[in-house]
C-alpha cells in the first residue's frame, strides 16, 4: 500500500509518490481501479529528489513500453528507415538480384545517411 500523494505523469500507467522523506518512487498505476491505492505498486529504484525522479520518467516509460513514450526504435528498423528515406533504397534484404542489391548512390545521400545513423546512434545513448 502507498502513503502519501500519488502524482500523476503524462503517461496512464505510472505516477510517483514519496515513499518516505528522501525516497521518491515510481507507481505502476496499470493495476488500479477506480482510482484505489491498494491495487498500485511502487516499482524501479528509489530516487533522493523529485527532481531526480522526473528527469527519469521519459526513460522509465520507454523501458516499460507506456503508451505515448519514445521507446527506441530496434537498430534494423532505424538503419531500414534511414536507407529508404536518405538513399531510396526499400529494404535491406538480400534479394538475390543485381539490380536489387547493387545501388548507385551520390556522395552527398551517403553522407546524409551516414549523418542520420550517427544522431540516431547518439540519440539513444
């Protein structure tokens, strides 16, 4: 059981409260009916400060998979993505044709999707 204020986040399925003095925590609010704090439970790691807390949430949620979060997209998808969109290329399968698999690129799409994959890369550090 929770004591305290439950505080809600932009995302339905967690909140926060301060467990005791000094101990800020998520609350997985997926389980609750109604609103009642007997069905919700504190979940991940104590934080010292709210603040602390609040500069996780957005990381929290992608983790858990809240709807609404920015969960990482997987590294096949986002070079797929990065392939279609900076050099015209509709998939990364091997397709056991010439014409398929062999492209002619300009050094500027290249650039620009090696730039792309780079921020992405850094992004999700």
């Amino acid at each position: 059981m929770i004591d305290g204020i439950l505080y809600k986040t932009r995302f339905t399925e967690i909140g926060f409260t301060m467990v005791e003095p000094g101990f800020w925590r998520f609350v997985d609010l997926s389980d609750a009916q109604d609103g009642n704090k007997n069905n919700m439970h504190c979940v991940g790691v104590n934080y010292a400060t709210k603040a602390e807390l609040l500069a996780n949430v957005e990381r929290y949620a992608a983790e858990y998979g809240c709807e609404g979060s920015n969960k990482p997209t997987p590294p096949d998808e986002l070079l797929a993505q990065i392939a279609q969109r900076y050099l015209g290329i509709k998939t990364l399968e091997i397709q056991n044709s010439d014409s398929l698999d062999f492209h002619s690129l300009s050094v500027w799409n290249v650039k620009a999707a090696l730039e792309a994959a780079w921020k992405a890369g850094k992004s999700n550090a």
